[in-house]
C-alpha cells in the first residue's frame, strides 16, 4: 500500500517546540517574571494573613476561614463552566484569583483604612456617617480599581487569550471571588469575636454575616467586577480607531463602582431599603449578567459552527467534525469515548484537538470582523499543525459523536465520508445535492472557481489562488461572495503536505475522493485526484 507524501517527509517538531525562540536578555526570561510575580502575590498574602489574625484573632481566623471557603467552589465552577468552549489557561485563573485574594485585599485595607482617616479628620461628622461616607464613596473606588487591575494586566499582557466578553467575565469574576474569599475571612472572623467578646456563648452577630455575606450576596463582589470585565471585553472585540475600544473599559469600571457604592449605601437604609437594593438592583444585575455570558458562550459556539466549514471543505477536518465541535455535548461525548476505549491519555489528545479547532474557528471569526491577529497566517499554521498531529484519533470519534447527537437524514449515506445515495452528488439547486464530482469520479477543482484566494490566506483576501473567488462572488461560482466578506479566501488547501510548507493540490494518485478515505481520517486510499 503506497505511503501518503506526508509521511514519507521529515516530520515536524513537537508542538511544544513548534515556535523557534531566539535568545533573550534575562529579564524578559519567563521562568524570572513567573518567580518574581510569585514572589510578589506570596508577599502580599502574607501581609494579609498578618492583618487579618491580628484584627480577628487565631480563633476567629480559622472560624471565618472555614465559613469564607464556602461559596468559593461554587462560584469557580460556576465561571469554568462559562469559559469551558475555549478554556482559559490555567496559569491566567490562578493569577488573577490570587491576585484576587492578596495583592487586591492588601491594596484596599491599606487605602480603605487611609481615607476612613481623612473622611473623619477632614469633615466634621460622627463615627457612624464617617464609615457610612467610606463604604458609599471611597471603598468601591478603591476596591474595583485593585480588583481591575488584574483585568487590565491580562488584557495587556496575555491578549492572545482575552478575545470576547467570556474572557472578561471569566478572568473579572475569578479575581472578585479571590477578594471576597479573603475578605470574608476578614468579616466572618471579627464577628465571631464580638460574639465571643459577649461571653453569652451565642453567634447572632456570626450567623447574621454569614447569611447576609455567604447566602444572600456571595456573588456580589464577583457582580461588580464582571462589569469591568465586560467592558475590556467589548473593547477586544473592537477594531482599531473605534470609541467603544476605549470608552467601554471605563464605562465598564464606572458602572463597577456605581453598583458596589449602591450595594454598599443600601445598609444605612434599614432593613426594608437594604431589601429593596437587593431584589430592584442587585438580582435583576445578576440576571442579565448570567443572560450576557451564556449567551456569549453560545456565540462563541455559533462561530465554531460557521468558520471551521471551510476548513472542511479544504482537507483539513472531517465533513462532519464542525457540526460535532460545536456541540458541547458531542465534544463530551468524543471524550468519553476515546476514554473508555483507549483510555484518559488518548481522551486529554482528543480535548487537545477540540481546544485547537475552537481557537482555529475564532482566529478566522476575528479576522472576519475586521480585528484579525497580527500573526493571523502564523498562528493559523500553527493550529492546523496540532490538528494534524492528532486527527487520527480525534476525527473518527468526533464524527461519531455528530452522529449520535445529528442522526443523519434518509438521503444520507451511514457512513462519515460516503455520498448520496446514487453515488454522486448531483448538480446544485437539483434534488442530488452540491454538484458533481471532478473528472472520472473524483473531486477535482471546485466548480467555476469556487472558493477565493491563496489557501491558508486570511479572511477577505484578493482571489485567484487555487481556490477561485470568495463565497458569493459573481454568477458562475458555485457558492458566491458573502456580504462584507465573510469567509474571504479559503484556508491552506494542503493537508497532505507539511502544515506550514506551502499549497496546492497532492501528488496524482496518493489520495482518493473523501468517499474513499479511511473512517480514521488518516492513512491513503486509492484513486485519483482528478484535474
């Protein structure tokens, strides 16, 4: 049996080393700043654990630790389920969370503490108004500008993996949860020390934090903060020279303060005002908050389903595989098994192959919004390499998984790579199908110059590479241009050459119509191309 061109040349690194790195000055070595940044959160977390065993005592430390750590597991899982299309790296969720818990906690009891002094030598008023005066005014500027800051860091420094508002509301509500944990901690352990410092053995006074703090509002810090996620995350979805690119990260920072300062203010109205904050502004926020990111979440889904099509179309995916990737419980589904059969290694392969299709497909969708990366073409190769790596695992499941959730029509063949019935795919607009095959049965080149620029090219560039015009160009293609250029050119058309080594058609005769390729998606098949 003949061996694909593929094969037979040299292969390609590990992905780990796909990227050549040229030698860098000892400051910009990562290994030193990871060191440093850990050395800084760690600093600042012990500061903390000082302050706050100092304020509450030992006992009433680990009281309001037990009580603080509560919530946490909920609302971690809460945001790892919304970021779960295209994950986080774990490096960035661990950052912020502490960043979170020490550097933005150590930053806020500092200033908080400072301006509660100038509040009361400044302006003539009782205790009372004095801490009224802070909660309402200086706390939330205070607080949501330490809490942002992490926000902004990841969105300077870690840009590649801050693309939507998912990302903003994921890394903002991490980061909150961080500070809220810490901070009720701080909260829960000093009023079990006014309860212990009573002598009447009762917790009111520890009980009434916990129900208010821990049941009532546990997802009030991360509510306030996910604002100004959204707004950095509207920004990164902005082209170049649009307002919103500036304006919604400060309008999302305001609307932090605006909704902490309100939340805050409502504990001097009594009773009945606090309630009323809490069900007029506080629950309709959340609401449209959760609307917000799950239905992010859903685009970014919807996405996958539209662009990674035409990487189909071109070689690189199975034809059913966009269908699959944009279904998380087909993705599940695949995982599960690939686990049973070969076990977790080959399943961590399989959630590899789906994270770098689901890059893949946003890569393109940011291009196609006018915002592309600026190593689009780079990056692209880089994500159809580790596709390629992998796919004979991941294809034949995936393509299962499509079936188990998207059984198949009754024109359709049961088989992932076969035709209509009748053996062909008839002409477009007529009952077959999408038109006929290449000469003698096989594809050959798609009909009147289908498919747009050079492969491998970047959304909306010129045509006449081996594809032909875009979708929806003029009469005589078979797809035409799309508004605005939507798909632009094809991408690199070349799956049976090294990823990154060029384009253009394979050799004759190494690989057959896709009718004829193995259900794995790898190896040969005999037939020709066609011209």
């Amino acid at each position: 049996m003949p061996v694909p061109d593929y094969q037979q040349q040299p292969q390609f690194a590990l992905p780990k080393r796909w990227r050549y790195k040229p030698r860098r000055a000892f400051w910009e070595n990562k290994a030193l700043r990871v060191g440093a940044l850990a050395a800084v959160l760690a600093l600042c977390g012990l500061v903390i654990l000082a302050i706050v065993r100092q304020q509450t005592g030992t006992e009433g430390f680990l009281v309001g630790l037990a009580l603080a750590v509560l919530p946490v597991p909920l609302l971690v899982g809460t945001f790892l389920w919304i970021d779960h299309v295209e994950p986080q790296p774990l490096r960035n969720l661990v950052f912020a969370f502490f960043w979170g818990a020490c550097a933005a906690t150590l930053v806020a009891i500092l200033a908080n503490g400072f301006a509660q002094h100038v509040l009361a030598t400044t302006f003539t008023a009782t205790p009372s108004q004095t801490n009224t005066w802070g909660a309402t005014f200086a706390a939330p500027f205070i607080e949501e500008t330490s809490k942002g800051t992490a926000v902004l860091l990841l969105f300077l420094f870690r840009r590649r993996h801050f693309q939507g508002i998912v990302d903003g509301v994921v890394i903002a509500g991490i980061t909150a949860t961080g500070f809220a944990f810490t901070e009720n901690i701080l909260y829960l352990g000093s009023a079990f020390g006014q309860d212990h410092l009573a002598g009447s053995g009762g917790l009111g006074t520890t009980l009434t934090t916990f129900f208010v703090r821990v049941i009532m509002s546990p997802f009030a810090h991360p509510l306030f903060t996910s604002m100004t996620g959204v707004g950095f995350g509207v920004s990164a979805m902005s082209r170049p020279g649009q307002a919103r690119r500036w304006l919604a990260p400060v309008g999302g920072w305001l609307l932090a303060m605006t909704l902490h300062g309100t939340w805050n203010g409502s504990s001097s109205l009594g009773p009945f005002g606090f309630l009323l904050v809490y069900a007029a502004v506080m629950l309709p926020a959340l609401v449209l908050l959760a609307w917000l990111a799950v239905w992010s979440r859903g685009n970014e889904l919807r996405l996958i389903a539209v662009h990674l099509p035409v990487y189909a179309l071109a070689g690189w995916l199975s034809p059913l595989e966009p269908l699959a990737l944009s279904s998380m419980k087909a993705r599940r589904i695949a995982r599960d098994l690939v686990r049973r059969a070969r076990g977790p290694a080959d399943a961590r392969a399989v959630r590899e192959y789906q994270s770098f299709a689901t890059s893949l497909a946003l890569l393109r969708a940011r291009a196609a919004r006018g915002t592309p990366d600026p190593d689009f073409t780079q990056r692209e190769q880089e994500l159809l390499h580790h596709l390629w790596q992998r796919k004979a695992l991941a294809q034949p499941v995936l393509t299962q998984a499509a079936y188990t959730i998207f059984p198949p029509t009754p024109w359709m063949r049961q088989g992932p790579w076969g035709a209509p019935a009748g053996g062909a795919w008839g002409a477009q607009g007529a009952g077959g199908g999408w038109g006929a095959p290449g000469a003698s049965g096989a594809w050959g080149a798609p009909v009147g110059g289908a498919w747009g620029g050079a492969p491998g090219a970047a959304p909306g560039a010129s045509a006449g590479g081996a594809w032909g015009t875009a979708p929806g160009a003029s009469a005589g293609g078979a797809w035409g241009a799309a508004a605005g250029g939507t798909w632009g050119a094809a991408p690199q058309a070349n799956p049976w050459a090294a990823p990154g080594t060029g384009s253009g058609r394979p050799p004759q005769g190494t690989w057959g119509p896709p009718s004829q390729q193995p259900p794995d998606g790898g190896g040969q098949a005999p037939g020709p191309w066609g011209p």
